[in-house]
C-alpha cells in the first residue's frame, strides 16, 4: 500500500512544486510563488479537501477536492478538481490510492458521490478513472461561460 494522506500546511513547499508541474502539464506559466498562494489559501480556509501521496518523504502526487451540492439529491457532492502524480511516479498506483481517498471523503461526508471531467484526449485518465469505478455520464451537455 502506498503511504497517502491528507495535506497539512507542512506539505506546501513540496505540494506548490506538483502543483506548478500539474499546471504546467495543462499548458499555464509556471509560477510557484502564486501556487503556493493559492494552496495556503485552500487549507487554511477549508474549501477545499487536498490529499497528497508520498514515497520515500518525498511528496509525488495529490488530489484535490471541492465540496459542490445536488438540489435534488439534497447532499453534498465532490468535485474532484485536480489529480497529478509525477511523472517518475506513474504507473506504481499512487492515483488509485489517492482516488481511494476521495471515496473515503465522500463515503465519511455522507456525499451523493464524486464528479470530475477529462479531456477527451487524456488516454491515462479516461483509462484510470473507469478502472476506479467511475461511469461516463453522457446524458447532459457541459456548457461553461468564463468571465473574461
């Protein structure tokens, strides 16, 4: 078993470093400074629910979570947001353990279950996350509107 657990303000020098990579991988600037920030911010204020996986005291991997509701389930949902194990990690099932933390969440937080979307063209997570449990659902269109 791989040793994960939940994220602590200890983590954040390691956890800001995946986390610039992560978005570096989704094509924005690098910018620990601003990670950092960011992650502060997220534990500190408890919006937000951040796993981390490590292998030999090194951070390697996080997820993380935000809390969302279903009007007509009447509970809470989880949207799990951000998912990244380095790439000298993949394939050793750090995702899966970390994903295993996010059902436990969702599991003790009494939640309806957990959401995420993927790029079409993203081969490891559209393998990953059936292999998890996870479904398609393909019974509505996403839309988004960004503010500019």
């Amino acid at each position: 078993m791989k040793n994960t657990r939940k994220a602590t303000i200890q983590d954040l020098q390691q956890l800001a470093e995946l986390f610039d990579q992560y978005r570096i991988f989704y094509h924005k600037d690098s910018d620990i400074p601003a990670a950092k920030n960011f992650l502060t911010e997220r534990i500190q204020t408890k919006d937000s629910e951040i796993f981390v996986a490590e292998s030999e005291g090194m951070l390697v991997g996080f997820v993380q979570l935000y809390p969302l509701f279903s009007s007509t389930r009447m509970k809470r949902y989880w949207l799990l947001n951000d998912l990244y194990v380095d790439e000298n990690y993949r394939g050793k099932g750090f995702s899966k353990e970390l994903i295993d933390n996010a059902k436990e969440l969702a599991k003790l937080t009494d939640a309806a279950g957990i959401l995420l979307e993927t790029g079409k063209t993203n081969d490891i997570g559209n393998k990953l996350y059936p292999s998890c449990g996870f479904e398609i659902y393909d019974e509505v269109n996403f839309y988004e509107w960004t503010n500019k």
